[in-house]
C-alpha cells in the first residue's frame, strides 16, 4: 500500500522497532504540519493509508471527500474526535483505532507539577546566566518554590490518568480531592482519597490541581473563569489533557489576575504552538509541547499496533476496524472531486 504517516515532528516513526512490519510498503513521512484543507488535499490525494499520530491532522468531511485513493486511517491511540467517523463510513474509508497506555502522560503530569512547584526550569535557566539560587529577575515575582507534602491536590476526572496522578500525589504525602462525576467520586473515595463536596469547593482548596478529562461536546469549556478565581493565589494549574476543556480566554485573564497564581501545560488550542502565542510570554507558566505521549514506550506501542492495524487490513482482517460499516460503500464508491 502507499502510506503517509503525518506530522511525525522529531521523524521518530522509522527508528522504531515495530517500523519494520512496513516492510515491502511504500512509505512517506511529514515531518511538517500544515493545515489548510487545499494544501492537506494535494498531500494525502495519493496515499492508500494515512497513520495519525494522536490527533495532530483533523481529518473532516471536506478533506475526506477530497482524497479519493485513501481506504484506511490507522489512528495511533485512541480516537478523540478529530475524525469525521461518519464521512470516513459513507466514503468507503476504514478507522483502525490503535491502544493507549496512561502511563506516560501521567508520569508528564507529575513532572510539571514537580518543576512548577520548585521553578526547576527558571533556576536552571538562570543558573547558566550566571545567576545563583536565583529563579526571577522581576522582584514582583517570589523567587521560592514549594513542597508538595501537605498541600492539597485536586484531581478533575478519576480515570486511568487520573488514579495514577492520585498514587503519586498520595506517596508524596499529598491530600488528595477528587472531583468530577458521581461515580468518579464513588471511587476515589473507595479507593481512600477525599471527594469534594462541590464544584465551588473542589476549586478553592486545591494547591495544585490537575485536569484529567476527556474532550467532548460536555466537557469542552467545562473550567470558567469563574472557577479559576476561586482558586489560591499560590495555587497551580496544571493541564495535560486538552486545551479547550478551559474556556477561551479564561486562563490568560486568571492568571493576569493572580488567581491561580501558576500554571504548568502541555497542551493548546492551536497546535504546534506559535513562538509568540500569549501564554509563552506570561512568567508564572511552564509550558511544554505536549509532550504527554511522546517518549520511546509510548510510540513502540503506539506505532505498533497502528502498523499491524495497516498489515491486518490489507489482509481483509478487520478486528481493529472502529467503523465496520466502510464495507457497504468500499467498493465502487464515487467520491467529489
């Protein structure tokens, strides 16, 4: 089959062990991004098999309907919405959906909560200036960072991420606060941590609290600004879930505010992240390029099963097939040019 894998920044796929199950396939990998629909049209019109790393390339009904040799798309981990499943169906076109692990967005997660609540990145920065013991330069900013045994972490959505976000926390000698839906909280509390008694609450108390939703039609804008400015003006934010969970705008203007004081992301709304977006110029945020997923276990796994999802299909095996129903219109389907 002709393949492109898409938006493989660091060209990381063709190192990898699993790359050989590719073996005997005509293979072409971007490196770039771009994402006007006539440009990703021209792009991806000869190829057979798309692999998507995560969601990095939306794929809708327009530029569906524009790729007229493409059969399947491999999704490497789970799909989240940046699929039109429904055109992909009507136009023939299969959805192998790959496996997830929580493991290593959860170990990011406490990463950034570990660098944020010390300023590891800042005094390090400013220990090559020539600086000592010295994180900011601006007197308005305190220098000092924080333990985390003690305080409070709150914990939004008690998923897989979630509870091991919960474990670290606990063996840190955190208090650990649950929100998030009724069963969600049923479980935290089975499993020994706090549930909050209200939304309101959850949001106050935290010193450090951390998204760990998935994005849909309910949870997208679920944090307000309203909810931020309850919250410390110590306190940390911490999201490496998605960015539109947290209304537009509303970050920006609580931290412009003082409330949350900090803010530790992995994720944005419009991704890779222009050098001048507004949030790299604010001091009181540690950012990363969602790097969540990105690391040598996860993409092994991630690739892996995405590759042999590509070898299966063209083996007329369809277990890995999300959208069983491409096969009504596989054959002799007519697509707009």
């Amino acid at each position: 089959m002709k393949i492109a894998i898409l938006d493989d920044y660091q060209n990381a796929s063709t190192g990898i062990k699993s790359y050989e199950i590719l073996n005997g396939h005509d293979v072409k990998v971007f490196n770039n991004t771009t994402k006007g629909l006539g440009q990703l049209a021209i792009r991806l019109a000869p190829f057979e098999a798309l692999v998507l790393i995560r969601e990095r390339t939306a794929l809708n009904r327009a530029l569906l309907s524009k790729l007229p040799n493409l059969k399947l798309i491999s999704q490497t981990g789970k799909l989240a919405g940046h699929v039109d499943i429904a055109a992909a169906t009507e136009l023939g076109i299969a959805i192998a959906e790959g496996v997830g692990s929580p493991v290593a967005p959860a170990e990011l997660t406490w990463a950034l909560i570990m660098a944020a609540a010390r300023k590891i990145v800042p005094y390090a920065n400013n220990l090559r200036d020539g600086l000592w013991q010295t994180a900011s330069v601006n007197p308005q900013l305190n220098g000092l960072g924080f333990v985390l045994r003690g305080r409070t972490l709150g914990i939004w959505g008690y998923g897989k991420i979630g509870q091991l976000v919960a474990g670290y926390g606990r063996a840190f000698g955190m208090q650990v606060v649950v929100w998030g839906s009724e069963s969600s909280r049923n479980k935290a509390v089975a499993d020994g941590y706090g549930a909050a008694t209200s939304r309101e609450e959850f949001f106050a108390q935290a010193d450090v609290l951390s998204l760990h939703l998935r994005l849909n039609d309910a949870t997208r804008g679920i944090v307000t600004a309203d909810d931020l400015a309850r919250m410390q003006p110590g306190a940390l934010f911490v999201n490496t879930s998605r960015a539109e969970l947290v209304s537009t705008g509303a970050l920006e203007q609580a931290l412009a505010q003082g409330r949350p004081g900090y803010a530790a992301l992995d994720v944005f709304t419009s991704e890779p992240l222009a050098p001048d977006d507004a949030l790299l110029r604010i001091p009181t945020v540690l950012a990363t390029p969602h790097l969540g997923y990105v690391e040598q276990d996860s993409y092994e796994l991630y690739f892996r099963h995405a590759f042999q999802n590509i070898v299966d299909f063209e083996a007329g095996k369809f277990d890995a097939i999300h959208n069983p129903d491409f096969q009504r219109n596989a054959r002799g389907s007519k697509r707009p040019a």
